[in-house]
C-alpha cells in the first residue's frame, strides 16, 4: 500500500500506483512509465520506485 500524498510536495500520487505497478510487472522501464503518467518531480519519482509491499 502506497502513501497517498508525497512526503516532500504533498501531491496526490496513489492514483497513479496501480498503472505504475501493472506497467512495470509487464516489463516497461520505471522511467518511461513515470514520464507517461506526468509524475515528474524528484520527490515523487523516489516514492514511486522506492516503495515496498510489506503486507
């Protein structure tokens, strides 16, 4: 389970997680998935690619 808000700007980036994760499972590049979802700060980008499922 993904935060809802980043940590750094507050912006909303759980709806986005679902397309990011099927996408990158299918074997698409983090990065050309992210430009394509228009999630483009730094800030958002690290909650992306850093997140852990833990349950």
């Amino acid at each position: 389970m993904l935060l809802v808000r980043c940590f750094s700007c507050g912006k909303v980036i759980s709806a986005s997680f679902d397309e990011f994760k099927e996408r990158t499972e299918n074997g698409e590049s983090p990065n050309d998935v992210l430009d394509d979802l228009g999630i483009t700060k730094y800030c958002c980008r690290r909650m992306f690619i850093s997140h852990v499922d833990v349950w």
